[in-house]
C-alpha cells in the first residue's frame, strides 16, 4: 500500500511540475537551443525567409478589337538560392470570356486558366502571354481584369529546418575575424570597467555612510546615472565630448592644458611620455570604460552602502579605543565585512559588461577599436546580414562565460555564500 502510495505521490510531483520545467525550456532553453542550430549553419539573413512564387499581372488593350485584350503575367521566384517544387498557377475570367491561346502547361477549367509550372529553380524568370476573348463580341472590361489576383502556390524547404550543419561560422570566429584583437578588447573593456565602478562605489558608500548634512539628497543625487535612460546619458557625453564644439575640450583649451581638442570618442590611440617612456592608451576605449564605470558605480555603491550599515558599530568603537587610523578601520574592519559583496558585484558586473552593447553602440558604434565581442554579434547579424556567423559569435561568448563562472565559483565562491 506504501508503495503504491508513494508511485501516486511520485506522478503527481512530476505533473505540478511539468509546467514549469516547460515554461523554463521555453523560456531560457529554446531560445539556447535555436542559437546553437543556427550557428551550425552557413545561412545569411535573406535566407530565413522562406522563397514564393510571384506573379505581376499586366493587361494591355488590343488595337482595334475593344472584345480581346492580351494579359502578361511576370513569374518569378522569390530566392535567389533555393527552388519552389510543384508551383501552382490560377487565375479567373469574367463570364463568357475565354483565352483564345494557352500555353501547353495550362488548362481552362470553370472559368479558371490553371498552370502546373513544376520546378523553379532559384532566380527563375518568366513571362507568361495569354490572349483572353469575349465570345460575344462585347467589350471585355480591363479594370475587371486587373482588379483579380492570381493565385499562386509551391513548396520549398525552411533553410533553418534542414539537417545541413557545419562549423564553418565557428572556423570564421577563431581564424578570420580578428578574433584575438575582439576578446582583449572585451576583456580589456570588462575587466577595467568592472574594477573601476566597485571602487568608485566603495568610495561613494563610505562617503555617504557618514553623518553630515543633506546626506539623503547626495544618495538620491548619486543614483542618477544609474536610472538615467542610457539614450540620453550617452547622447549627452557624446556632446560634451566633441573634438569641435565639446565643453570639455573647450575648458581644457581655455585653461591652456591643451593646445588642439582631442576626438576622445573617435581616436583609438594616443601616445603619452612617461618618464621618458612612450605609452601608446586606447583612447576611445578608455573613455567608454570612464563612461561605464560612471554609469554603473551607483549599483555597487547601494549594494556596499547596504551592507556598510549592518556593520556593528562596537567593532569600529572598540577599534578607536586601540587607537586605529582610519585606514586602519578599512582594512581590518570595513574590508573584510563587505569582501563578499564585492565578489558577487564583480560576478555580477564581469557578466553584464560582457555582454554589454548599446553603451559602446550608442558612444562609438563599435569604432575607433572599441569593437567587441557583443558589438560583432549585431555587425555580423545585421550589418553583414551573417545570422549564422553572428550566432557563433554569440555562443562563443556565452561558452566564454561558463567558464568565467566555472573559475568564480571554484576560487572565490565561498566567500560569496558567506553573505
């Protein structure tokens, strides 16, 4: 009886639970799964769509017999690589009109002219003349003509349907498209765009943490990049950054700090003397990055702000009783409560900067080598049309992830369940 009980518990477990597993499959795997097929296939963006037979119908007047008029049907095939099988042709005649000339592919049939066309192969062509008559002898009206559409049909195969894969998109990702330059530019632009806005954060919570006047306003004021809308935050820096008509550039000039404005969106290197060193900087990129840790600082800062708060105050007491400095407190105290937290932010930050696209889009467009991995997914997709190389680019990305994730969690994970 137990057993029998616990198989009835056992099904109805799985029941409850089927929904949701499918609402997850649909949701988070499918979408996965199709990136993944996709990427197998060498299949550019004009090829989704499935081909069609077409048909343009012209009707023109024949010279002195107002009872015929001659019809002209422009066929053709929709793709230019694939074929329609079995392509179906039909058009209808008013009453008491009929053609006096049909070609050896078409009949007559309850005022139908039907055609079997059988194959067209891809960027097929033709012109189709039929000579249509009243057997009255009245006028056979033209707009009437016109006015019905012909009907059209075949079958063709969905390209992203078929079994046909390769590895050619992956090949092209690895071997031909600057691949290498593409991850340390993304790295590059994670990496330090990550650090810089958990510093800047931890900098911003420690300032606010303390008592002083109008101290909710400056939290409120400092949240402001962070629920700006992106559009405008990025159109704004766009302005004041301008080699000809920028604030910054003009204060920099005016100041005499600059001789000539720089194009800190659109020069991608700039050589700076360090004790006799020359040091070639990505410019673009470095500003983009200045741009994102402004941008992204608020979301450590309130997360650190959160947990500076929950730090007991007896421990900072009993620290100025020893007679800690300041950063004594930090590094002894503050720094090892909110070391968890900063290692879930930087999880956290590392994956969305990666992935990160419409700052660098909105700021550059992918130029003046800011161009990354995220950025040649859109460029590969839709700028080149190249879905299925722009897929590849796509799941190299996520694969590059896991194992960011996979090493996080091994080395530092620990302390981030901590929290």
């Amino acid at each position: 009886m137990s057993d029998s009980l616990s198989k009835i518990e056992k099904r109805t477990a799985y029941t409850l639970l089927l929904p949701a597993v499918l609402l997850v499959f649909a949701i988070v795997l499918f979408p996965i799964f199709a990136n993944i097929w996709i990427s197998l296939k060498d299949i550019q963006l004009k090829d989704i769509r499935i081909p069609e037979p077409r048909a343009k119908k012209i009707v023109k007047s024949i010279p002195g017999d107002a009872s015929a008029l001659k019809i002209i049907y422009k066929l053709r095939n929709s793709s230019l690589i694939q074929e329609i099988r079995n392509v179906e042709f039909k058009d209808k005649l008013p009453k008491n009109v009929l053609p006096a000339n049909l070609d050896s592919r078409c009949t007559f049939k309850s005022k139908k002219i039907i055609c079997d066309f059988g194959d067209w192969d891809p960027k097929y062509k033709e012109n189709l003349e039929i000579l249509i008559k009243n057997i009255n002898g009245e006028k056979i009206d033209k707009n009437k003509i016109k006015s019905q559409k012909p009907i059209l049909d075949g079958k063709a195969n969905n390209p992203l349907l078929t079994t046909n894969f390769t590895f050619k998109n992956f090949k092209k990702v690895f071997f031909e498209n600057n691949f290498m330059d593409l991850l340390l530019t993304t790295f590059y632009f994670t990496f330090f765009g990550t650090v810089g806005a958990i510093i800047f954060g931890v900098l911003a919570a420690q300032l606010v943490n303390q008592n002083f006047r109008g101290r909710t306003y400056m939290r409120g004021i400092l949240l402001f990049p962070y629920v700006g809308p992106v559009v405008a935050l990025a159109y704004t820096w766009t302005l004041l950054l301008d080699p000809n008509s920028g604030t910054l550039n003009a204060l920099l000039i005016n100041f005499k700090i600059l001789d000539t404005p720089i194009n800190l969106l659109g020069q991608k290197y700039i050589t700076m003397s360090i004790f006799g060193f020359d040091l070639k900087l990505r410019l673009a990129l470095t500003t983009v990055i200045f741009f994102e840790i402004w941008r992204y600082f608020p979301l450590a800062f309130l997360f650190i702000l959160a947990r500076l708060q929950a730090i007991p105050q007896s421990l900072y007491e009993a620290a100025e009783v020893d007679g800690a400095s300041p950063i004594q407190k930090f590094v002894n105290i503050t720094l090892p409560q909110i070391t968890a937290i900063i290692s879930i932010l930087f999880m956290i930050r590392f994956i969305w900067n990666f992935n990160k696209f419409e700052d660098i889009f909105l700021l550059t467009g992918g130029a003046s080598g800011t161009r990354t991995l995220p950025i040649n997914v859109y460029q590969q997709g839709f700028a080149v049309s190249d879905i299925g190389m722009g897929s590849a680019v796509s799941i190299v990305i996520v694969m590059l992830l896991l194992t960011f994730m996979i090493l996080y969690f091994r080395l530092i994970g620990k302390k981030a369940n901590e929290v």
